[in-house]
C-alpha cells in the first residue's frame, strides 16, 4: 500500500502549520508541573488531562503498576493500561496507539484532550458523542486496494500479488453484507486500476454510510499480524510520525475528521474483530491520513489482514479458508460497529 503512504501535503499546509506554531509561541511558557488537583495540563501546545478523572466519569478505577509508571484502570467490564511517555496503550487486551504520548505529572498521568475526546469516549458511550449524530447504516462501500498495474506488495518467492488477494476478500465480504441486507458499493470488482480520489468518490456518490479498504501489508523480516488504520483527527500525529515531529497535514481539516468519534468505535471494533477471528499477531488500531479515509464523507477504516512478505503467513493467505476468515472477521467488525452505534454502551 504504497501510494497511501506518499507525502500529499501543499507548501500552504506547511504555512499554517508555522503560523499555528508562532501564535503558540507567543502564549506563556507551560509550568513545569501542574498545580495540585489541576484537572487539564498544557505542554508543547497539546492540552492534556487527568487520566483519573476522565476514566472515573465511566465508572473505572486507577491503580499504578509496579515501577510507577503506568496506570492500570478497571471498571466492571473493561480494562484499560496507560504508561507514561507512551504511546502505546492496552484497551481490553487490544493494542491502541495514541496521538500523543501520555505525560507524567506529580502523582498523575495525563492523556492529550484529543485522545480521551475522540478516542476513548466514544468507544466507551458511543451514545454521549454530541455530534455527529449516529450514522444509519444502509450503504457499505468496499476498497479492495491496488489493481490493474499497480500490484501492491509482492512476495516474489511465493509470486504473490496484494492486488489478487483484496479483491478476493472484498468479494467475500460482498457476499456476506449483501446476505445481511446490506447495499453493498464496490471500487472495482476486477483487476483494474482506480486512482485513490476516485475511489473515495464513489463511495461518496453512492452516499456509502461506512467504508472499508481492504489491504495486506509487508515488512523487512518476519513481521506478521492485522492492524487497523482510521483517519488521524485534527491536530494530532499519524502514527507513523515521531512524538518529536509535527506534519504540515496535522492542522489540516479533512473531510475524513466530520466523523472522527465514529471512526474511532469503527477502528476499535474492526480491529477487535479481525483480530479474534484470525487468533493473529496485534499489530494495534493506529492512525494515518491515506487518501482514502481523507477524503470519504462517511466513517472509514483500512484494513491490513496480513503480511505477505512473511512466508508462514503468506501461505495461510492463500488457503481459502483463511481469506473467508478474514472476510468474516471484517463482517463481525462491522455487526459490533452498528451495535454500538445504536446502544448506549456501560463499561
């Protein structure tokens, strides 16, 4: 999925970017600890907040691991882990990478405010998301990735295409939503190539109330597993960028972000799914502004099922039974997303 993957961010993106920086700059220095009890905190020009006070709002507990750097929190039903300077953090067992790296402070950790508000609160009330509304899911687009020249991965070894195998998933897929009563909409049903702003238009022409681009992925080594990408919101780091850079395309509104909270219970549950499904290696929900979640009007995920440039897994990807499970597992991401977009969830 290298084309998703390109810099597509104007000189003017990178203008606002420095003026935002030079109106920051100009605010009075953070204090290097927060006063007691304080219940936000400001660093670096990201506003954070108690971890503690935000998770007891859904009933959870706090209690510091051994080594006094992370943050265990429990509720009834879910569990949650945090570690200071992190990024990484465990939601029900699930890996989720954050947008900014959590802060220690005092006795306290500290989330960003993006993080808890567009992250985890949706997830755990999706029915407290003030806006916008719950979207009704009639219209299912799906983006099996790649086609016609451009091939995706390879595993030249085994002579695999990711064109071949997204397409096959996708058809899979198809067959499941469709016998749910799902109208389904397709980017291509054959090997062909669509350009990636086509793609998100007919998703958006045919009014698609959800999104799903199916891909597989590669790496140097022996790297396996799924991992799930939603668009990255507003002011926020991808999460292939390093906690010490800033992109251009960070300030930037797309129309992805109209649909941040529920990109966010989207990619969770998606992720959750697939993962259980395929009993695979959690490579985490993450973040990233490809063109495709950019640019569609509806909430959206991007999928990477696996990695053929490891062989042990590139052949399991080749059995049928597999790819069904990987359809399958997408189709459940799915179910659990429009259930939690109709209840009201209780952790």
């Amino acid at each position: 999925m290298v084309l998703y993957r390109r810099g597509l961010f104007a000189c003017a993106a990178l203008a606002v970017l420095m003026g935002l920086s030079a109106a920051r700059g100009q605010a009075a220095p953070p204090r290097t600890s927060p006063p007691a009890g304080a219940p936000n905190y400001t660093v670096g020009g990201v506003v954070y907040t108690d971890a503690r006070i935000f998770f007891a709002r859904y009933g959870f507990r706090g209690s510091w691991l051994p080594g006094g750097r992370s943050l265990r929190f429990q509720s009834a039903k879910m569990r949650i882990e945090i570690e200071a300077d992190k990024r990484d953090a465990i939601f029900n067992g699930l890996r989720v990478l954050l947008g900014d790296p959590v802060i220690v402070r005092g006795n306290a950790l500290y989330l960003s405010r993006i993080d808890a508000e567009k992250l985890f609160a949706p997830v755990l009330n999706p029915a407290g998301v003030p806006t916008p509304p719950a979207p009704v899911l009639r219209v299912i687009a799906i983006d099996p990735g790649h086609g016609g020249q451009d091939t995706g991965t390879q595993n030249k070894a085994l002579k695999l295409n990711e064109k071949t195998f997204t397409l096959d998933v996708a058809l899979r897929l198809r067959r499941l939503l469709m016998a749910e009563g799902y109208k389904v909409v397709m980017t291509r049903t054959d090997d062909r190539f669509i350009p990636l702003p086509q793609r998100a238009d007919i998703a958006n022409q045919a009014g698609a109330d959800l999104f799903i681009s199916i891909h597989f992925n590669s790496a140097e080594g022996s790297v396996r597993g799924t991992e799930t990408y939603a668009m990255t919101p507003q002011f926020q780091r991808s999460t292939s960028t390093p906690n010490a850079q800033r992109d251009a395309g960070d300030v930037m509104a797309y129309p992805g972000n109209r649909n941040d909270p529920w990109n966010a219970v989207l990619g969770y549950h998606m992720q959750s799914q697939v993962l259980g499904k395929l009993d695979s290696v959690d490579r985490g929900f993450k973040r990233a502004r490809f063109a495709v979640l950019r640019l569609v009007n509806s909430p959206a995920v991007l999928v990477e099922s696996g990695y053929l440039s490891d062989d042990a897994e590139a052949r399991k990807i080749c059995t049928v039974a597999y790819r069904d499970n990987i359809a399958e597992g997408i189709a459940a991401g799915i179910r659990a997303y429009a259930l939690a977009i109709t209840t009201a969830k209780t952790p």
